[in-house]
C-alpha cells in the first residue's frame, strides 16, 4: 500500500503525465488534505432497477465486492441516485467494513418536486438531505459531502456556513461541489479561508477525451486553490468504450425515447462525426496494445496530473474488472499525444490571447522557470 500527493496544485494540464497508478491501494490525497482515496473511485449511480437499467442487489454487492477486495476505498453516490436505494444498498454492504471507506454523497436534487424546499443549495435542503443520506447509508458520518449542482438563487456564504456547521458537528468530514462555474467556486473557497470555514477539497466535474472545455477554467481553478478534481462520465456515457458507431450516427434519434443510454446519447446530441473520429484514435491506441478501448480512454484521464480520482461505473462485475485493467496501462508520449491531438479544443478567450505570443511581448526573452514544488 502507498500514498502519493495528488497533482492537483498544477494548474495546467500540460503537465508531465501522473505517476501511473498500478493499483487500487496506490492511493492519492485528496486536494489540499489528508484524506487518502484510490486512483478510481466507485460509482453507484448504476445501484438498484428503480430507473430501468441499474443492477440489482445480488449484482451490485458483487461489484462493491470486487471493488473492494481490489483495496479500493472511494464510495461515490448521491440522495438522489436510483431514489435513493443507492444510498440503501452501500449502507447494507459497507456495515462490518464503515470505517475503512470513504463514502460521497451529494445533496440538492428534489426529494419532492411538490414541495418548494425539497431541493436546491440552501441550508433546509442541505440539512434534511444529510439527515436522509445518514438513515440510509446505516452511518453517522459521511467522509464528503457534495453539493450537487449550483442553482444560482441560494447566496453562498449560506451554502458554506451550513457546510462549516456540519462539519462542526462530525456529521461531515469533507465537503466538496460538483457542476459548479468555476468563478462561484474559487469566490466560495476564498471566503471560506478568510473566515475560517471547512474548506472545499474537492471538484467533482465530467472529463474525457470527449469533453475537455473544463481544461479552460475549471481544472486550472482547483488546482490553484486546492481542490482535487474527481471525474465523472470519463468514458462519456459509453462512447468512448465503442459501444457506437456511424451506422447509429447516421440511423439518428428514435422516434419515441426509450430510456434506453442510446436513446440517451441521440437526444444530448453526443454522438456526432468528431465523437466518432475522437473514438477512432481510441480504438487505434486499443488494438496496437491489445486491449479495450475503455481501458485506453480511463488511463488517458489517470494520465492527467489535475485528476486525483475518476469515477468508474458499472453494471456488473465483468464491466468493473475490464474498467480497473486501465489502472496497469501506461500510455507512450506518442499515443498521449495522438489521443491529445484527436480530442484538442479551442480554449478560446482569454486564454488564447494570453498564449505565448503574448508573454514575448510582455517578458521578450526572458525565460522564467514554474514556482517551486510545495513542501
């Protein structure tokens, strides 16, 4: 078993790439903390048939099993996934082992769509939506708690004082935030330093070989300001497991939506040309290594020294043994940069401006070295 720090105090993805993670126990700080997770945290969304494509009981507690007979130890759920059986499910498998896990949860979807503060940011959704996570979960702690997603009405320092209060009464650990600009989110992680609030530590975000608008902002963000960014949809709803093609590009959207992740996928407008072209260098990467393109797309997030944990999800066993296979893959320098060239997006303004045409103008030759490392 080993720790190493989290890479996320860079504040650039261009970075030399992350020190391979071999296995589950290789495991990471947390943003600017002590809380040690693994390379892969386990998603749970996929917990319980209540929305007619998640495992069942039997099939769950195998992954969970698997996951942790691994040594992994990074629970990741929300109040809200599968109407709660989730949370029910982890809290029955986790009951002889609570202490060894660190257990995620996310409060601020509606619990009643009836009920004006049944959901959202503020400090009632908060506090029931934690008391809920507790019952079921079978705990009276949660190592990290989320906010969910940012709703633009709730003033923030309430959102923080009810964090910082949770915290105080050991309900809490950790908090974190999901889905959130990352202007709200360094405003939040300031104020909470100058007053002396539990900090933010962590940045939950989608990122992937297919969306990478978050490197424009929101993952230079928390590395400046110590959060670890844990990544959900690192395989973007499947596609960059090559469950797609042209031929379902080209047959488009069903006529009726089915509830089906295809149907899922048409309607988000997520499978286009350059998803497809981006899937095609996956796969060329994949056949020259003899693996599955999945376990190509997650090692190219691990590679990624602002990532800290992605969270990798499945519907059974077999799917979670295939996904973990990625956390032995080291990626050459030349297939990085074939994945990084395939998928590379326009950082637009001001980033652009403030590129290296710029700083010659500003500094002229002058070389000026990166500040350095923490100690």
């Amino acid at each position: 078993m080993t720790t190493d720090a989290s890479a996320t105090s860079q504040a650039s993805t261009n970075q030399a790439p992350a020190p391979i993670a071999r296995s589950l126990d290789h495991y990471r700080l947390l943003g600017r903390s002590g809380l040690r997770v693994s390379p892969f945290a386990l998603g749970t969304m996929t917990f319980g048939p209540d929305w007619g494509w998640g495992s069942e009981q039997g099939e769950a507690r195998a992954i969970f099993d698997l996951y942790l007979e691994r040594g992994g130890n990074f629970i990741d759920t929300a109040s809200m996934y599968t109407n709660g059986t989730s949370e029910r499910m982890i809290g029955e498998f986790a009951k002889d082992r609570r202490d060894r896990l660190v257990i995620a949860t996310k409060y601020t979807m509606t619990s009643d769509p009836s009920d004006p503060n049944a959901g959202g940011n503020h400090r009632k959704s908060m506090m029931r939506s934690v008391e809920g996570s507790l019952e079921r979960l079978q705990t009276d702690y949660i190592d990290l708690l989320y906010l969910h997603t940012w709703e633009f009405t709730t003033p923030l320092e309430e959102v923080l004082r009810g964090m910082d209060d949770l915290v105080r009464s050991g309900k809490v650990l950790y908090v974190g935030i999901s889905d959130t600009p990352a202007w709200q989110v360094s405003r939040m992680q300031a104020i909470a330093e100058l007053r002396g609030w539990a900090p933010l530590i962590a940045l939950q975000i989608e990122y992937s070989l297919i969306e990478r608008t978050v490197e424009r902002d929101l993952i230079p963000m928390a590395g400046a300001m110590g959060l670890g960014v844990v990544v959900w949809s690192p395989l973007r709803k499947g596609l960059l497991a090559g469950k797609y093609s042209r031929e379902d590009l080209e047959a488009g959207s069903p006529a009726e939506p089915d509830g089906t992740r295809r149907s899922q996928v048409h309607a988000r407008g997520l499978l286009t040309e350059r998803t497809l072209q981006i899937v095609d260098v996956v796969k060329d990467v994949a056949d020259e290594l003899g693996i599955t393109p999945s376990r190509v797309a997650l090692a190219w997030t691990l590679a990624k020294t602002p990532v800290t944990s992605p969270i990798v999800g499945a519907r059974t066993r077999a799917q979670l043994e295939d996904n973990l296979g990625a956390l032995e893959i080291e990626l050459s320098p030349d297939q990085l940069t074939r994945l990084d060239d395939a998928s590379a997006i326009e950082l637009g303004f001001p980033h652009e401006l403030l590129g290296p045409r710029l700083r010659r103008i500003l500094l002229g030759d002058v070389q000026i070295g990166p500040p350095p490392a923490p100690r």
